[in-house]
C-alpha cells in the first residue's frame, strides 16, 4: 500500500513506473516537487547547528557534533546512491563500486580523530565539507545521473558541503 501511494503521488492518474522511466531517458523532468523540497529541508540540520554555536548555546559542542554526524550520514548515503546507480545501468565496472564504498570509509575514518583524543571536529568538518562540495563530480564522472538530478546534487552539496565548512570553521569558538 505504501509502495502503490510512493509509486503514484504527485503523479498524473495512469501515469506509473514505465512511464516515469521513459520520461527521465527522454531527458525531461524525473523529480518531484517534493523530492526537491524534501532535498532542500535536508540543509536544515546544519542551518540549525550553525545557529546554536553563534547564539552560543550550551549544546554547542552537541551541534559540532551532530553536524558532522549528519554530514558524514549524507555522504555515506551519496555512496550508496552512486552504488545503486551503478547497478541499474547494467554496465558499471569495478572502479563505480569501488567509488561508492569509498564515502563510507572516508567518514569513518574523519571521526577516528575523535575516538584518539586529536583535534576534532574543526578539521574533520573542513574535509567532510570539501568532499561533500567535490562529490558531484563523482556523480558526473559515473554519468549515470540524470540532468535534474545532478542539477540538484549540485545545489545541496554546494549547500551542505558549505555549511559543513561554516561548521569546522566556527568550531574555535566551541572547543
């Protein structure tokens, strides 16, 4: 039943699957308006992060924290979308799975200084932020995106990529 209201949401009446596959190989528009709003809304959490470290909330420490603990959920999330798509298209090589686990490792290994007592978040978050940043030129590089999704990709990573910047940035004044 969630599947069927999934499937057809937000969609003409008559208009499945099939059909939404053949517009996005025609290269019109493959996403929903609320896919894109839902998108955006995920730029939210750092937004709030930024604003408890300025207004100096005691949670400060929290919100580096959790900021870079959704930066690197998104990005392991990226990697699964880039494992997902290679699967699809039926022709990927080794090197596109390589690439999707690779986001994954790279989170772990930025909290690692956490887990020894070094310098962390500040730097952690500037690299994470970066590799959010650079990650649609992965999706790009693997060309199995379409147009409007990549066209989004670029926006929220631009996005959170920046803000997760901010974060690492404005970590001096917490630690």
């Amino acid at each position: 039943m969630l599947a069927s209201y999934l499937n057809n949401h937000e969609h003409h009446a008559g208009t499945g699957a099939g059909d939404r596959l053949c517009a996005a190989m025609d290269g019109q528009n493959t996403l929903t308006p609320t896919a894109r709003a839902l998108g955006y809304a995920g730029l939210l959490p750092q937004v709030f992060c930024i604003a408890m470290i300025l207004t100096g909330h005691e949670w400060r420490y929290s919100a580096l924290a959790g900021g870079f603990a959704y930066a690197a959920a998104i990005f392991s999330f990226l990697g699964g979308v880039w494992w997902g798509q290679a699967i699809q298209s039926g022709r990927a090589g080794a090197g596109a799975y390589g690439l999707a686990v690779l986001p994954s490792l790279i989170a772990v290994a930025l909290f690692l200084p956490w887990t020894f007592g070094w310098e962390w978040p500040g730097p952690a978050l500037l690299y994470l932020g970066a590799l959010i940043l650079g990650s649609p030129m992965i999706d790009r590089a693997l060309g199995f995106a379409q147009a409007d999704f990549l066209r989004l990709r670029w926006h929220l990573s631009l996005g959170l990529g920046s803000l997760t910047i901010a974060l690492g940035l404005l970590s001096a004044r917490v630690i």
